[in-house]
C-alpha cells in the first residue's frame, strides 16, 4: 500500500517529546510561557515548565508595561489563574520556581517594594547558580545595607550591575573579593568616592570589565581605579564629571587597556557647576 499525506496522520503537537517542545517554546516570551502554553494540554504544560526556559530572566524590559497591575499580563493571570492581586514579587516567584535553581542571568525592574526585601530574598534564596545580576535604582537604604550580606548567596556570581552606586559598596567589594572567584564584570553609576575607589582596586584587582558611565569620578579616583585593577581588558567612563577626557596622565593611565572609552567627560570646579546650568541636570551625572 502506497503511503500518502491523508494516509499518515500528522503527529499532534501535544505528543511530541517534552524536549523538542521546549526547544520551540525558547521562542516565546516568558508571558506566554507562564500564561498561555501551560493552559495547552499536559504535554504543552511539562514543557512550559522546564528549566532550562527560565535560565535567563531580563525582567527590566519594557517593565512598565508588563508588569504594571493594569498590564495584559496581569489581566491574563486574573482571567486564566484567578488571581486578584497581581504583584511583581508574585512573578519573579512563579519564574524561580520553574527555574528550580539554574537561574544564571537575572535582570530587576525598579518595580520593586520598598524595602526590596521580599524580592532580594526570594533571589538569595533560589538562585544559587547566579552568574549575572541587574540591580535596580534607587534601592532604599535599608536593602544597601544588606547587600553585603546577600553577596555570600551567590558564589558563581561574575558579573553585577548596580545602576546606582550603593553607599555599601566598599563592602560589597569585600564580599565578592571573598565569595566570588570567577567575578570579573562590574558596572555601576554614581558619585564615587575615595573609599569606592581604594575598594576596586585592592578588593577587585582581577576585574576584566568596569564600567562606571555618567558617574562624579574624579581624577584622583579614577587614577587609583587605573592603577589597581591591572586586568582590566574594557573601561568606560563616558560622560563624567570629575576629569577631562584628553587629560594626558589619564590616556596614559589607560593606554594598555583594550577598550579604553571616556569620551564627552570633563573636570568640572565649582565655580563652573554654579554658573552652567548645562553641567548642573541630573540628566548630565548621577550624583549618588
């Protein structure tokens, strides 16, 4: 007997191995995987749910509109869950959880509760294998100074953003030199200090990437960071305030770094920030 089309039936999609529907699902958006797809058939729900699809968690884009209570995402957990009280906090829980553990790249919206401490613990305590981590801005005091103590939470951790220079940072610093061996990736923005400073460059000597664009650095800090972290392989310091970018001492300071960039900064005296508005917006330098 001849095979044709309407004689083989065409496998149904909720048969096919929960592998190769995970693979399929790397397309959709973590929306879709956590409102749509599980709602399928058993098949579509195991799927949904492995691990591997929840690694990478970039919760910072576009967060005002999907994460807002007035957003589709929150309409679609009432519609499909029941869920009356959409909340951030819920979220990241529902993502760890299906993550059981292997989250390597976390980014945070700044829709965090103040204090953070629901969302900051629920990170210490379900991401264990953490390479990658986006702080929020503006984080209150009371989560800065625990960040020290988060730090331990995350021993394979590499690479940390904080998009504003915490006023714990020195000890921060401390505790990354201490827990984290593989760290190499900073990035951070605000008004750095000689302490912030002096802890780059003996807690963190073996960084390979720093940088601390739109930040108040100036020029002796800056010197000190240059001196100290000797692997360094990208800096930048674009749009600051604190040194000029064609300062001599400075480019040679930073002549053997591959990707060396402090393009538009300038030395600022007071003087000059009292009589130009230019240099004066917050738009201009985050001053933390």
């Amino acid at each position: 007997m001849e095979l044709t089309a309407a004689t083989i039936a065409a496998p149904a999609w909720g048969g096919m191995e929960t592998d190769c529907l995970a693979h399929v699902f790397r397309r959709l958006s973590l929306e879709d995987l956590a409102t749509a797809a599980p709602l399928v058939c058993r098949g579509w729900r195991r799927a949904a749910a492995d691990p591997s699809l929840w690694r990478a968690l970039d919760l910072r884009h576009d967060h005002v509109a999907r994460f807002m209570p007035w957003a589709p995402l929150a309409a679609a957990f009432a519609r499909r869950y029941g869920v009356a009280r959409f909340t951030f906090a819920g979220f990241l829980k529902l993502c760890l959880a299906r993550a059981g553990g292997s989250v390597s790249h976390l980014s945070l919206p700044p829709l965090l509760s103040s204090p953070a401490a629901t969302e900051l613990d629920l990170v210490a305590a379900n991401c264990p294998r953490l390479h990658q981590l986006a702080l929020p801005p503006l984080l209150s005091s009371a989560d800065e100074a625990r960040l020290p103590e988060l730090i331990p939470r995350w021993p394979l951790l590499q690479h940390l953003e904080l998009e504003s220079k915490p006023s714990s940072f020195p000890a921060v610093a401390a505790q990354l030199a201490l827990h984290c061996p593989d760290f190499s990736g900073l990035k951070t923005s605000g008004s750095i200090k000689p302490e912030d400073a002096a802890a780059m460059a003996a807690k963190l000597p073996a960084l390979r990437s720093l940088c601390l664009d739109s930040s108040y650095l100036p020029k002796q800090e800056l010197l000190a960071i240059l001196a100290g972290c000797k692997q360094l392989v990208e800096f930048s310091a674009k749009n600051c305030v604190g040194f000029n970018e064609k300062d001599e001492e400075v480019i040679a300071g930073g002549a053997r770094i591959e990707r060396f960039e402090i393009g538009g900064s300038r030395f600022i005296d007071d003087e000059m920030m009292a009589g130009d508005d230019e240099f004066c917006g917050s738009s201009y330098v985050d001053v933390m």
